[in-house]
C-alpha cells in the first residue's frame, strides 16, 4: 500500500466526482479496498461544497456531468490548490485532452477503462509529487525565483510557489542540463515513461503553463527559453 499513501504516510485522500452512481460506487470501493480514502462527488456543486471543508491530495474528474463540466471544476480547482487531477473523459480526442490539460489536468483516463488503469496512474501521480529530504539544497536562481534541484521545489522569496506532479517532472528534466536545450520529443517520452499521456502539443501547453510560475514577463521568456528547431531551455542566473 506505499503507493496509496501521501508524503506523511497517511492514506492518500481522493476525491472522486462522477455522475454515474454506478462507476462512483465501484471506483470507490476498488480505490478503498487499494489503500485509499475516498470521497465522492455526484456533481461539481457538491465536489464545490466538499472542496470547501476537507483537504484532499489528489482529484479525479469527470468531465461529461450535468451543471458545469469537469473542465470547468478543474480549472476552479487550479485557482486555489495545485494537487494532482486526474480527467475522466469518455473522448480521447487530442483537442479534448489538450483542453483538460489547459485546465490544469495533470493527466487523463478515457472511458471505458480498466479500475486497475486507475490505480497504476494515481499511483505514478503521487510518485511524482515532490517529496521532502535534502539538509543541504542545491539552488539554480531564476531572477527572484529559485529552484531547489534535490526536492524539486521552486520558491520566490520565503514563498513555495506550488508545482502540479506534471511541471515538477518539466522542471526536473530541464533542471538536470541547464543551459542546455532539451527537444520536446524528449520530453514527451519523460512524461509518458512517469505513467503520463502527452504529446508535443501537450507539452507546449505544460511549458506556457509554467512559465507564468517563472517568469517576470512569460510572453517574453528570460529563463525558460525556446530553442528554435531544438526544444526547451532552462536558463538560470
């Protein structure tokens, strides 16, 4: 059960928002019966009313709900906490896909799947989040920013700025040959190799996403700069 429990060993708290009481049901049971805590939402109102008095690790969306939309409670959701969200989705069209990313998915599962599919994903989901450990960091600066190399944390100032599981493994990559372009076709095989689903275009929408965490001005890059022809590069001071 390692893989079911969060950064303080304690069960992993997901909450789980689908329509069908039939999948809720059964996803809850399985999820449960693998070591987590779960609590169920059958819309984005009642997911909304849970958000405001519990705190959970990690997310698992629908998209297709009466009310609002998956996509839409993710991106509510990415205003205000950057736990992993994993999208349900019964459409695995790339256009889909890139819309749930662009909401602040971390990764996607189309309908219909196997419960054990699920499983492998939120457990490479929290493999990934960043975990604590280093007594002396080792710092790449970034104008007013620093990324802390061992724990894959970026700060600004005494403030953590908050790094979803799929920009944690962006950084990391690029972080590991600063100064160095690192192609996008790399990049997707790092992100699909960590249990993740992306494409060039998926990686282009995760990179515009963290610039805006790193940047003064991310329309004008300084430190997380395109290479043309080549990919990706991470500049530090």
């Amino acid at each position: 059960m390692a893989d079911a429990v969060d950064g303080a060993g304690n069960p992993a708290h997901v909450l789980l928002v689908d329509d069908d009481e039939r999948i809720r049901s059964l996803l809850k049971k399985f999820l449960m019966r693998n070591g987590y805590l779960i609590t169920a939402a059958r819309d984005a109102d009642h997911a909304r009313r849970l958000l405001a008095g519990l705190e959970f690790d990690l997310a698992v969306l629908d998209v297709m709900m009466p009310g609002d939309n998956g996509y839409v409670l993710c991106a509510e959701i990415r205003e205000t906490r950057d736990m992993p969200i994993l999208m349900l989705t019964a459409k695995g069209e790339t256009s889909d896909r890139i819309t749930g990313l662009e909401a602040g998915a971390d990764d996607y599962l189309s309908k219909p799947f196997e419960p054990k599919e699920l499983l492998l994903r939120l457990r490479a989901i929290l493999r990934r989040a960043p975990a604590g450990g280093a007594a002396t960091p080792r710092m790449l600066h970034l104008g007013g920013a620093r990324y802390d190399l061992d724990r894959g944390d970026l700060w600004r100032g005494e403030e953590q700025v908050r790094l979803t599981a799929t920009e944690t493994l962006l950084m990391r990559s690029l972080a590991a040959t600063p100064h160095e372009a690192v192609s996008r076709a790399a990049l997707v095989e790092k992100l699909s190799r960590d249990g993740g689903h992306a494409g060039e275009r998926a990686v282009d929408v995760q990179i515009t996403r963290l610039r805006r965490k790193l940047e003064r001005d991310p329309k004008q890059p300084r430190y997380l700069q395109t290479v043309r022809g080549e990919g990706y590069m991470l500049v530090p001071d």
